[in-house]
C-alpha cells in the first residue's frame, strides 16, 4: 500500500468470475486522490489486454461492503458468510459492471477493501469531500472552456 499526501494507492488480488465454472484471479489497482474526493479508480489488469480503469463513488465502494448497493453500471453485493450470520461483514463482496449489455463480475475480499477505504477516510473523511474545494464551480469552468474550444475549432 502506497500513500502519499495527497493520494491513497493499493493492490488487491481479485477473482474475475467468467462462469459459474471458471475463474482467475487477477491483481487490481485501488486509487484514490483527494483532487477528486468523491471517486475510487479499480484498475483492472486482465491477462493480454490493456488496463481497464473504471471510476465510481467511494461511498458506493463503502455502502457495498455492508449491503447490496448500485442500481447503475456498478452493482456491489455481499457474498453470504458460510456461518450465515447477519450481524458480521462478509467475507468477501461480487462487483458487477457493466457497459450496455456487457458485464463482468469480481469477487473481492473484504478486508482489503476496508483497509484501502480507511487509508482514504484518514486522507479525506467521508462527508467532508465538499470542504476541499468548490467542485462544481470548477467542473462548469472546464466545461466552458472545452465548449470554447470547441467552438472556435468548429
């Protein structure tokens, strides 16, 4: 696990679930930077293909580790603890995403996971992502620039 001031880095193995039959793990990059206080990046690397980083909210990544969450292109939910019991975290999680109809399917420890998410809670803690900075000022700037450009390209 690296950090540094103003970023959180780890590597986590993942089981990438191809069928019912057939699986292989594979490492995956977890990121995280408190320029963009509201996202994780996973960097997958799949054997014989390029990295393939996918964005989504670290308190989508948070809430998946207690509950099933996602309604979108990203889905997490636990995977049932062999003992059954509810009042413990699982053990390990299913995250699902998907781009159309196309889906790919990891299983993921827990712990790691929450190691990673605490290193980023001690960086930028959840709910105050908004003390860093105005966001959306700044995103509407960049939007404006980049319709400019476009603009006068065009």
């Amino acid at each position: 696990m690296r950090e540094s001031v103003q970023a959180v880095q780890a590597e986590v193995m993942m089981s990438f679930l191809v069928s019912e039959e057939l699986s292989f793990r594979i490492p995956v990059e977890l990121q995280y930077e408190a320029a963009d206080p509201y996202a994780v990046r996973l960097t997958f690397h799949l054997p014989g293909d390029a990295p393939v980083t996918w964005a989504f909210g670290r308190e989508l990544l948070v809430d998946g580790v207690n509950g099933a969450t996602g309604d979108g292109d990203v889905r997490i939910l636990p995977v049932e603890n062999a003992g059954g019991g509810t009042d413990e975290l699982p053990v390990e999680v299913h995250i699902r995403l998907q781009v159309g109809g196309d889906h790919a399917l990891f299983r993921a420890g827990v712990a790691p996971l929450i190691a990673f998410l605490d290193r980023t809670d001690k960086l930028v803690p959840l709910g105050q992502e908004q003390a860093l900075g105005d966001y959306e000022a700044e995103l509407d700037e960049a939007l404006d620039r980049i319709l400019a450009e476009e603009q006068n390209a065009g």
